[in-house]
C-alpha cells in the first residue's frame, strides 16, 4: 500500500472506481456495489473489465482491500478471467 491508500468502507467505495489486481495492473472499474446496506453486509463489486467485455461479479473474498485508489484483488492479472464469473451469476 501507498502512503496516499487511505483504507475505506465498502459504503465509501463509489461506481467507477478502479480495480486492480494483486500485481499493480487497473483491469476495470467498479459499476455497482453489491450489498445489503440495512443488515451491512458487503457482498462484492460488479466490475466492467476492458472497454467491450461484460460485467462480470467479483465476490468480497477476493478483494484484498478498499482504498481510496480503488478496489485491490487477491487475484493476479493472469487469473481474473479464469476466476471472474459473469456479472448476472
């Protein structure tokens, strides 16, 4: 982490925020928080990877962390496809 990565709550991450992978590299960007903000629970992102591929649902436990940057993964770059399902799932 930076010294500018200022951690925040899933309430304070925003659609298009960044999401970036455990090696560095932005994949794509947050389009939709998904949550249950009466019982606060955090259940993932829905991210938009690339500019022509489909939403696809990333689960809370694969997000290492939230910042003011963005959303960080537990996942490498070489592993997002493989282990990103489809945003509807």
């Amino acid at each position: 982490m930076t010294p500018d990565e200022t951690p925040i709550a899933w309430l304070a991450l925003e659609p298009g925020a960044p999401v970036f992978t455990s090696d560095g590299e932005e994949v794509g960007r947050v389009t939709t928080v998904v949550a249950d903000r009466q019982k606060d629970i955090f259940s993932g992102v829905r991210v938009r990877l690339g500019l022509f591929d489909r939403e696809r649902f990333v689960p809370a436990d694969l997000i290492e962390r939230l910042t003011t940057d963005g959303a960080h993964l537990r996942l490498a770059s070489d592993d997002v496809d493989d282990r990103l399902g489809p945003a509807d799932a």
